[in-house]
C-alpha cells in the first residue's frame, strides 16, 4: 500500500497546525500529550508523511477532535 501524501492528508495536517495555533500549544506540547515525538508532529503538520489513522486519532485528542467515518450522503447535506 503506498504512503503517498494525497490532497486529503494535507488539509487534514494544514487543519491539526491550525488548531494546535488556535489553542497556543507548542509543537512540542502537542507531541508529549499525544506520546509522539517531536519531529512527527512537525513532519505531519508539514504534510511530508502520511499518518496512520492511529497517529492521526492521537495527535486529535489533545485539540479536542476524534476521528470518525461520516457517511458521505451525510457531509453533502
């Protein structure tokens, strides 16, 4: 399966940075609330790796946010 970093992962990392700034947490704060290093949370606000989904779901909780599956019928509406 390939790591390749969609349009979708971008808005979705370009989302996590400005929230994380929105709230004034650090890089680094968000990093040791999440138990991830550093460098990938810089390497995923970036967009320069493609999160698994449980990266994903725990770089969300400390901003308050979850990872959910929304049927698609349900976001056009």
């Amino acid at each position: 399966m390939s790591k390749e970093v969609t349009e979708t992962t971008v808005r979705i990392c370009t989302k996590v940075r400005d929230v994380r700034n929105q709230m004034g947490m650090s890089q680094g704060e968000l990093a040791r609330e999440a138990g991830l290093h550093r460098e990938a949370v810089t390497r995923l606000e970036k967009g320069a790796i493609s999160p698994t989904v449980d990266m994903l779901a725990r770089t969300l909780e400390p901003l308050g946010y979850t990872v959910d599956i929304v049927p698609i019928e349900a976001i056009d509406d």
